[in-house]
C-alpha cells in the first residue's frame, strides 16, 4: 500500500501540484485577505496600507503566528474599479476563505464591497477617515468618524484662532457632501450665520483653482477671521495650495485645515505652499512615543527606503490589526461570529501612546491631533484632545440621524437603532 | 488677511528677518530680574490653551523687561522651551537627534540634551500673527520704508489708539509715497468714528475709492451703524463708488483667469492639433507624451538641485526631445501601419496610454512627484489692493503664445511644414511630387507629440505630477480641437482662449462642476449646428 502511494506520488504531484498545495496550506495557515488598489488612480494611497498589512502579518509571525498558526496574506488587486472590489471580495471570502479581510480606501468601494461581506458574514477591517452614518455587523471603521476628525478641528479653530467666517470647500463626491452638511448644521448650532458660510465643490482632480481662491479671498476680506475647511480630494490640492501662495494667502490670514492631507501625500509634493496650514487626523508621524518610534523604524526596514513615511490610515491598520489578532486569541476561533462578539471592548495599543478600544457601535477610540505642516513634509503638533474621542456612527447634528444609535452587543444587537421610535430599521448597516 | 495685503509675499521675509535683527540690537542681555508681569507672562506660556498663551505674549510685551523681545522673537521662531528639570525657559537649536540649549533670559549656555527632556512652548497661525503685530508696532519709527508699511498694515487690521497717535505725528516727514498712504488711510479709519462732523465727513471723502478691504468695512460699519444722516449717506456714496471700482477690477481678473485657463487648454490641445487635426491620427496617448514632458522636467531638476530657477528652460528642449522620441516610437512601431483605420487606431493607442502610464508607475513610482516652481514663476504682480496677477499663470500665457506663434512658423515657412501640409492635403500627389510621405509622417508625429511634451513641463507648474496626469487632460484636448475645427491651428488657439474665459465667466454663478458640464453641452449643441468646428477647412482637402 504505502509503495503504491509513492509511486503514485509524482504522478499525483505532476497532475494536481497547485490543487494539492493549496489544500496543504490552508489546514496550517490562517489566512488574510488584503484588498487595496494596487493600480489606478487609488494606487498611488492604498499600495502603502497593502505593505503595512504585509509588514504587520510577517511581524506576527515572527511572532509565532496565531492560534499556533502562520498568518498568510492573500493580496488581491481590485484595480481602483468599485464593481470589482465586490468581485474581488466575493473571490477572498469564497475561494479563499479569508479568516479577515482589510482593505478599501475610498466610501464608494466600502459601499461596493459591503452587501458582499454581509451576504458571506465576512469580517472587514476599513481604515480610512469617512462620512459615517453607517454601521455594519461585518465592517469595523478603525479610520476617524467625522466627530474624531472635522468637528474638533472646527472646534480648534473656533476656540483657538477665533475663526468667525467659513470655507466648506471639497471635492464633489460622497464624503465632502455628507461632512459638510454636518459641519454646517454644527456651524449653524454654535450660532454661525448663513453669509458667513461658503460652500464650494469641486471636480476631481480639479486644476485651475484661481477663480475659487479669488472668491475665497473675497470671502475673507470681510474683516471677519477667515478659515477654510477643506474636504479636497488628494490630487487637487497641490494646486489649491499653490494658487493660495500665488495669490498672496498665507497660513496667517486664512488657515486651510485639511482632512484628507498627510505625510504621504505631502511626500510627493514641494511643501513650501503650504508650509503652516493645518491637518486634523489621530495620528501623525511626528508623534513622540516609543511604540511610533518602532513602528517607523520598522516600517522603514520592511519597506527597505529610509525616505518612507508613515500616516493615519496605517495606523489604522495597525490597530485594526492588533485587534484582530487579541479578539481571536480572545475567541480561540477564527470564526467571524465569534470574533464579531469578542472583539467588542478589546483595547490595544495606538501609535500615540494610548489604547484604542472597539465600541459597540464598531468604531475605535482615538485622540484628535491637529498639525501645521512643515517643510519637511512633516506635522508639528499644535493641539491634541485632552482623552480619546469616541467614534460616532450616526451623527448627531444631522436631523436623520441624531435619533440612531449603534450597538452590536446583544440583546440589541443592530446598527441603526432609533431610540425615539424604539426600533431597528432591519437593514444590516 | 484684509490690509496686510501691502507686503505679501517675499518681502515678508526680508521684512521679518529686519525687524528680528533691529530687536535683539536693541534688547541688551541680562540677568532674570524681578519683575512680576514678566513672570506671569512666561507662567502663561506653559498654558495648553493658544488664548492664554496670546495673554501670556501681552504681558511680556507689556513687561518692559529687557529680554521681552528677545523671549517673543525666539517664540515667533518656535524655538523656546521649557526644560523639564527646573521649567527653566530656555532657547534650544536642534543639533542632530538632539538640542543645544542655553538660557533665554541670559543666553547662558546649557549644553545638549535628548528633546524628551524639553517641552516645546507650541505656537499656531494665530500666535504667531498675533507676535508679529506686537513686533511690527514698535517698528514705526524704523529708517526701512518696507518695516514702516508692515507697521502700519498691521494697524489697518488692528487698530491701536497709541500707534494711530505715533502715525499722526509721523506722516508729516513720511517721504515714502506707498507708506504715506497707507498712513492716511489707517488715520482716516479712525477719523471716520470721530465725534466731530467735518472731520468724518472728511474722512469718509478720503476713504472713497480705496480698495482697501479694511476701508470698506469701516465705510460699511458706518453706512450700517451711524445715527447721522449726512454720515451715512456720505459713507454709503463712498460704498457705491468703490463698489463700481470692485467690479471692473472683477470683470479684469475674470478675464485673466479665463485666458490663463484657455492658454492652458490650447497647450495641451496644440499637439493634438497637429497629430489629430492635421494627420487624422485619434492619439489616446497624447495625454501620456504630456505626462512624459512633466517628468521629464522633474528628472532634469533632480540632476540640477542647485540650477532650479535655470531648470525650465533646460526641461523644455529636453521634454521636446524626449516626447518627440517617443512619438516616433509610436508612429513607426505601431500606428503606421494602422493609417486609414481610425477604430484600431483609438484601440492601439489607448493601449499604449496605458502601458506609458504603468511603466511610470512602477519605474519612478506610484506617488506623485515633486517639481518645484522656480523663484521667479511664484508670487503675484500687484497691480492693486484687490487686483493681482500671479507670475504662474502670466508666464503660461505668455509661453503659450510663443508655442503657438512657433507651430505657425514651422508649418507656414520651413520645408518640412510645407511637405506636411501636401502630405495631409493629397498624398499620392505629393509622393508624386517626391515627398517621402512615410518619413514626413513620422516628423509630423513627432513634431505634435515634441509639443505635447513641452506642454508637460508648463502643467508641472501647475498641477501634480504623477502617472495620471495625462488622462486629466485628454478630453479637454479633444474638445479644444474638435471645437475648434480639425486641422487648423487658429482654430485652436481661439476655440481653448474662448473655452477658457467662458468656462471662467459661468463659474462664479454656476460652480465648477456645473461650469464645466454647461461648456460641454455647449459644445454638444454648437457640434451639432456646424460640425467641422469654428474654422472649417475648406475645399478638396476637406472631403479626404
């Protein structure tokens, strides 16, 4: 018997090698789904959070993996295609039969791949900053809730530079609509006059900024302190930085304070434009703690360029991460069920030099830093939130949502509660 | 912002470093000394709250304690700390990982020590500003005509009773005209609120016609608030004047920003006026070979880090060569043998758009990439309070238009242009006539796609530069060109110009987006009406 089955072995072998490896693998690894754009016009952000992901899985198997088990990443490629995110994610749940899966950078391929984990009770890890107003049973948002990121940097500005006149410039799209809305309910119930509030949308990739800085500028010759909250995309805001220095606007006369602006970005950029303008994120590369000191020098070994920097969302990552990993420790299971209920409450370590724990509600405690940039592409921190900030789900400044809450743990056990009605509205998110 | 419009710019700095160097002549060192106000101030400085730091800064300032300046021009600097050990202030210079500190009272030198061992007292925008004045008003009396406008721009902003009163004594042997002005326009902001009638009156009659915006606030704060009739009607005279003034400055820097705009557009489009318009080739790629220009411009800077303000002009020739190469590389490999099949040509060369824009990706990288502006294209031409042109898009204008008068002369009196004319009017005569046809195709590509380089390295200045730079710039192209009327030059530079302005003229009232949809209806309709564009060409040439 046992000489038959060596003989047949190669022939084994030679029909079936990939078959037979991969069905060897998965008994002994966990696996890891990592669905980031590695090409298209989101590669240039989400190619970093795949090689933090890859970092952070070989770091723990350095570790001795988990569970007693090696960690193996699956690095899936959706191409900055939102239908093909779904499809992508379909592939790691189905085919692969991911344990986890993070990924995703921009709302709309959230959105895209959401009906798909829900479906597949797949588990993913969303790292970015975004609008809110969701809250699913299978996504945790460990990026920033806009009451961890826009509402205290308009509350620093308001406080602290006595900003009394309004910018809401963005770029067209579904995050800068939903965050200035709320921005100007909030605005509107501190007591801030409709013509002291300018909303502005751009186009993607806008370009030609000199009309609307020409307005900003109007705007803010009112003799009123002037700030611009800016909910621009990426790639257009080099030139809305440089337009602004162009036409004379420093920092000191009217502070841009950005969210979507960090060391990665301003890595690819010449800084001097916007040298004293502000960013709000949880995170910035400059903060002084030894566990950022690791995982920066880390960083710059895996990715072997000392010039690499780090931001936000991959701290997110590395939290999520770290999450994911005590909650299954935790589970003694990779089993999403098992891991949805016992990673509520599970805390670990941020980059900051606190702890970050999961809510109820399925976002993260973080603090807020608000940052002016340097010539270095780095931030200095000028202000930070005295605690951690809870994540807030459902906004409570927008009159749909401020009834809604959020909360997994069983008996209630929905993601869109309203406390008035007494209700679950049913949906998943 | 508001009055401190006067010294924008580079000046601010030469400024600064001025007053910086006038304090520490006149702030002679010595030892801490009992004095209360002082102390207080600088407890204030450990505050976590920005407010309290700007009282802290008051009560220094108003300290009159020989180091005050001192402390404040350390602090603008964000160079002062507290050491951790004794909350000693001290003045740290970063030496490597670590700090060199001394003493900011006495400038006693204390050694180096790990930056744990400070606390940095943060300052933000605000602070900062907020030092600057304080500085600035004690610079009245400075010999520097240029520290003596910065003084007195910051009192348009915040007015100070005692500034005004050393203005008031100071304008009469005011020898500079600008300083002057600014003078009598901050003295006149204060006449306005004066109990006697004349001297408002008088006052409102001398802010009439400034620009200023702090004139126009105190104009309106009167035209809103005075009880006085006479007041009031003076100011709101005076409102309406600078009002119609506001306007043709608008209507003036509308213009501008409408031609900037369109000089852009005819840039980009200008190459694919010759690729498309006159040889018939659908060239997706043309947004790459502009992509090619940018980097190129990024690749010669990084090779002369030390040259950047001369880079450009060694980018241009550069870009031309190295998108005129690739051109040929296309023509020959790929879309000759494509002639006459316009669908597979859009197809092949969508391909190679796409693997021009991987190769960058993985080759230099997927980020975007820095190209700096050289000193003389950043800042802006004043030509006043509210109007100003920035150097940027002046020199785009300008390039532009030499591109575009180059193009002509190339294709109405060289050879080659008239070869390139008979090959794309009839090409069996010319190769009749002797004309390598296959060969002036070849130089006809790559002449559109030299051009789409250059037109790279003026987008650098402009906009990001990364692999997706191209695609941003494709459509617009296309409309320009086809708007314009295939295979002809004018047409281009009119249909981008007239796209540029009427796209800048829709967008204050209708947004961006919508300005941009609006102008492709537009087009949509006018295709529709005369379907060969503004300048149709005419006669036989037009029926091939």
């Amino acid at each position: 018997m046992k000489s038959k089955v060596r003989a047949l072995a190669p022939a084994l072998l030679a029909s079936c090698l990939a078959g037979a490896a991969s069905i060897a693998h998965a008994a002994d690894t966990i696996k890891v789904g990592i669905l980031h754009s590695l090409s298209g016009t989101m590669a240039i952000s989400e190619t970093t959070l795949k090689d933090t992901m890859l970092m952070l899985i070989e770091e723990q198997n350095k570790k001795g993996g988990l569970l007693g088990k090696k960690l193996e990443p699956v690095v899936v490629d959706p191409a900055s295609n939102w239908p093909l995110f779904a499809e992508k994610a379909r592939e790691l749940l189905e085919k692969d039969k991911v344990a986890a899966t993070f990924g995703c950078w921009t709302s709309v391929s959230r959105k895209s791949v959401l009906p798909v984990f829900e479906e597949l009770n797949g588990l993913l890890f969303y790292p970015v900053q975004y609008e809110a107003e969701e809250s699913s049973k299978n996504v945790f948002y460990t990026g920033a809730a806009p009451n961890q990121q826009a509402i205290p940097a308009v509350d620093y500005l308001m406080n602290e530079v006595g900003v009394k006149r309004w910018v809401l410039a963005g770029t067209d799209y579904v995050y800068p609509r939903t965050t200035n809305k709320l921005l100007e309910a909030y605005l509107k119930a501190k007591g801030v006059a409709a013509k002291d509030i300018m909303i502005n949308y751009t186009p993607f990739g806008h370009s030609d900024w000199q009309s609307i800085v020409s307005d900003i500028k109007k705007f803010g010759s009112a003799g009123k302190k002037t700030a611009v909250v800016s909910t621009i995309n990426g790639d257009a805001n080099v030139p809305f930085y440089k337009e602004l220095g162009n036409q004379g606007i420093s920092a000191e006369d009217i502070p841009v304070v950005a969210f979507s602006v960090g060391e990665e970005e301003l890595s690819g950029i010449d800084t001097k434009p916007l040298v004293g303008h502000l960013a709000a994120w949880n995170y910035f590369q400059s903060v002084d703690s030894e566990a950022n000191e690791d995982f920066i020098k880390a960083w710059k070994k895996f990715i072997k360029n000392d010039k690499r920097v780090t931001n936000d969302p991959m701290e997110a990552h590395y939290i999520g991460f770290n999450m994911w990993v005590k909650a299954v420790e935790k589970a003694g299971t990779t089993d999403p069920a098992a891991v949805q209920e016992a990673i509520i409450g599970v805390a670990v370590p941020n980059l900051s030099g606190g702890y970050s724990a999961m809510m109820p509600n399925h976002h993260i405690t973080k603090p807020v830093l608000i940052g002016e940039i340097q010539e270095d592409g780095q931030f200095e921190t000028v202000w930070q939130t005295s605690g951690l900030v809870v994540g807030d789900a459902w906004s409570d400044f927008l009159p749909g949502s401020k009834d809604i809450i959020s909360d997994w743990r069983r008996p209630l056990s929905c993601g869109n509660y309203n406390v008035k009605t007494g209700k679950c509205s049913g949906q998943n998110y | 912002m508001g009055a401190s419009q006067f010294f924008w710019g580079r000046t601010t700095v030469a400024v600064l470093r001025f007053m910086l160097l006038g304090l520490l002549v006149v702030a002679p060192l010595s030892q801490a000394s009992d004095n209360p106000t002082f102390d207080q101030g600088v407890e204030l400085l450990k505050a976590r709250s920005f407010n309290t730091k700007t009282d802290g800064v008051d009560k220094i300032a108003a300290s009159g304690h020989p180091a005050a300046a001192q402390v404040l021009v350390y602090l603008l600097k964000s160079d002062l700390y507290f050491r951790e050990s004794d909350q000693r202030l001290v003045y740290g210079q970063r030496d490597g990982r670590n700090y060199h500190i001394s003493d900011a009272l006495t400038s006693e030198d204390l050694g180096t020590v790990n930056k744990r061992e400070l606390d940095k007292i943060k300052t933000n925008n605000r602070l900062r500003a907020h030092i600057r004045s304080t500085i600035a008003t004690l610079n009245l009396t400075s010999p520097d005509a240029a520290v003596r406008l910065a003084g007195v721009s910051q009192l348009l902003d915040k007015p100070d009773p005692d500034a005004v009163d050393i203005v008031r004594r100071q304008l009469d042997q005011e020898s500079d005209k600008t300083v002057a002005e600014a003078m009598r326009t901050v003295l006149a902001l204060e006449d306005i609120k004066s109990e006697d009638k004349n001297t408002a009156l008088g006052a409102i009659e001398q802010l009439s016609g400034s620009l200023l915006p702090a004139a126009r606030n105190g104009l309106q704060r009167i035209a809103d608030n005075s009880t006085d009739k006479d007041r009031k009607r003076a100011a709101a005279k005076a409102l309406s004047a600078i009002q119609t003034k506001l306007q043709m400055n608008e209507l003036a820097e509308t213009l501008f920003f409408g031609l900037s705009l369109g000089s852009v557009l005819v840039l980009a489009a200008i190459g694919l006026a010759i690729t498309f318009g006159v040889m018939g080739v659908i060239n997706m790629a043309h947004g790459e070979l502009i992509m090619l220009g940018a980097y190129t411009t990024y690749i010669v800077q990084l090779l002369m880090p030390n040259h950047i303000d001369l880079s450009l002009f060694v980018a241009i020739p550069a870009a031309f060569v190295v998108s005129g190469l690739v051109g040929i590389g296309i023509e020959r490999g790929v879309i000759r043998f494509l002639y006459g099949r316009p669908l597979e040509t859009l197809l092949a060369t969508f391909g190679i758009s796409l693997i021009l824009q991987q190769l960058v990706r993985t080759g230099i990288s997927a980020q975007n990439v820095a190209v700096e502006n050289p000193s003389w294209m950043s800042g802006s031409l004043e030509i006043n309070a509210v109007l100003s042109l920035t150097y940027n898009r002046l020199y785009i204008i300008v390039f532009a238009l030499i591109v575009f008068a180059a193009l002509l002369v190339i294709l109405k009196k060289t050879a080659l242009g008239l070869q390139v004319r008979a090959v794309s009017q009839n090409r069996p005569m010319a190769r009749a006539m002797g004309v390598r046809s296959a060969w002036v195709d070849a130089m006809t590509f790559g002449l559109g796609s030299g051009i789409a380089g250059v037109a790279g390295v003026a987008l650098s200045q402009l906009t990001n530069v990364g692999p997706n730079l191209g695609q941003a710039y494709i459509i617009d192209s296309f409309m320009v060109v086809v708007f314009g009327g295939v295979g002809n030059l004018w047409g281009t530079l009119v249909a981008g110009m007239s796209l540029g302005v009427v796209n800048k003229f829709l967008e204050p009232w209708a947004g961006a987006v919508l300005a941009k949809i609006l102008v492709l209806v537009f087009i949509i309709l006018f295709i529709q009406k005369r379907p060969r564009g503004l300048f149709p060409q005419k006669g036989r040439a037009a029926e091939g």
